[in-house]
C-alpha cells in the first residue's frame, strides 16, 4: 500500500520546503493534509490516520510533544498501527539526545536533504516491517512507552530549570473567587482537572478554579503522593478507591469521597497493576 504521511508545521515556506523535499527523496509517499497547528494535527491524523507524522515542536496552542501525547491517548483501539512520528527541531544537541533515547525520529532546521533522505529510509524499513506484523496494538504499546521516557526526559529539564523557591512541595493552594481567597490545603485534594485556561482544584465537598496550568502545578506537588493519570488529571493516591479495567481494556478509577469516575488514558494505566 502507498505510504501516507501529516505535516504539522505553523510557518508556511518550512512546510512547503518539507513538503517538496520529501516529494524528491520518496515520491511515492502521499501527503495527505498540512496542518498549522497541534489541534489541527490531532484532528486530521485521527480522521485520516496516516502512517508517518512529521510534527514540528514549536506550534501555537499545542507543542509537537503535547500533540504525539494527546494521540497516543486518543487513538482508537480498532485503528491500524500508530504513525511513526518525526519531530521537527531547531532544538540544541542536548535535547536531540533526549528524541534519540525515545526511539523517535528527529529533524534539525534548516533541514538538510541528506538527513531527511537517511530519515525516510529508515520510515521506510519500519513501514514495510509492520505490513507483516498483526493488529495495531503492539505499534501502539511501543509508542506508549516512548513517550513516557520522552515526558520524563522533558519533565526532568523542565523542573531542573525552576529556581529553589518553586522546587518545595507545595502545601496549600490559594484559590481566589471574587474578593475572597480560599485557603485549600494541598492534602485535602482529591484530585487536579485541566479546565480550559484554569485547574479545577476538587476536594470531597468543594471545588475552586486556579488561574494555572496543570504543568506548572505539576512541579510544585509530590509526585509520591498525586499521580499523573492522564493529560488532564492528577488525583491523591490516597483518594483512589479502586481502578476498574472493561471489556475493551478502559481503565477507570473509583473515588473514596466523590461519585463521579475518572478515567486512566494508556499512558499511566501502567500505574494500576496487582501485587
């Protein structure tokens, strides 16, 4: 079958140059949408499902990281085989080596044609091993456990550069409505929730917005203690109830103190294993 590929990249002229690049090195490889954006990314290649991604890092609303994360997340079960992604960089060698040790592929701007023509050969290999393997699932599950080295990789360098005051735990959180701050002790949260531009903070019987994102709350919470359960959710370890697996392998949580379920995506169900 002829191979299909998405390129995520916000600047118009990289995009075209990519696109006539790879025109000249692979000519039997189908563009198939170019995109502006990581939204626009994870919408296409969950419509189109393409077998390669070249995603480049730095795009407005979502990164490339955050785009490869959210994908690995949202893709159906009884889709084929998740695309092989290459990032697009202009980061330094230092993070390049954190790609390599993720297993991804890499491009550095400005690109050079040698590397992108040894990129597609290797695209190419891997292509033609999974047209003999079965089902997408196993593709899926290697892609899962890059991204957690490429997150942790990431993470690490993140909170390294946070200067001692921001790297304490954090113990309370100051939650303000109207003129009225609520003093919200950390061990009190059952669990954190992306919402938009804020973070519901969620307790037993009360819940605050903070003006945050969840990353940053990230690096302030003991990870001993909250854990990452999908992009948009940490809960208190000590809330969790229990964590249920259906038929078709969806993890969910029960909650000590609250009714509602929350869900694991793929990327932390590894959390959730019996001793």
């Amino acid at each position: 079958m002829k191979a299909t590929a998405l390129i995520a990249e916000d600047e118009a002229l990289l995009a075209a140059n990519l696109q006539a690049e790879l025109f000249g090195v692979w000519p039997d490889l189908e563009i198939v949408a170019v995109v502006g954006d990581g939204q626009s990314a994870v919408k296409e290649a969950l419509r189109l499902q393409p077998a390669v991604l070249f995603l480049d890092i730095r795009m407005p609303g979502m990164s490339g990281l955050e785009c490869a994360e959210t994908l690995a997340e949202e893709w159906p079960e009884d889709a084929g085989a998740f695309p092989l992604i290459v990032f697009v960089t202009a980061y330094d060698q230092y993070a390049v080596q954190a790609f390599e040790r993720a297993a991804f592929d890499y491009l550095l701007k400005p690109l050079q044609l040698a590397r992108l023509e040894q990129t597609c050969a290797r695209l190419k290999t891997r292509l033609g091993e999974r047209s003999v393997e079965v089902g997408g699932e196993l593709a899926l599950g290697g892609i899962v456990e890059q991204m957690r080295e490429l997150l942790a990789a990431g993470g690490g360098g993140a909170q390294a550069g946070q200067d001692s005051q921001d790297s304490s735990p954090l113990r309370i959180i100051q939650a303000s409505a109207g003129n009225t701050i609520s003093m919200v002790p950390v061990d009190k949260v059952i669990y954190f929730e992306a919402a938009d531009k804020y973070v519901r903070v969620v307790t037993a019987d009360r819940e605050h917005l903070v003006r945050s994102s969840l990353k940053e709350l990230l690096l302030r919470l003991d990870t001993q203690r909250f854990w990452q359960i999908h992009r948009g959710s940490v809960v208190h370890c000590d809330a969790i109830a229990s964590a249920q697996r259906d038929e078709a392998g969806k993890l969910t949580l029960t909650l000590r103190e609250r009714s509602e379920r929350l869900v694991v995506s793929r990327l932390y169900a590894d959390r959730f294993r019996g001793m």
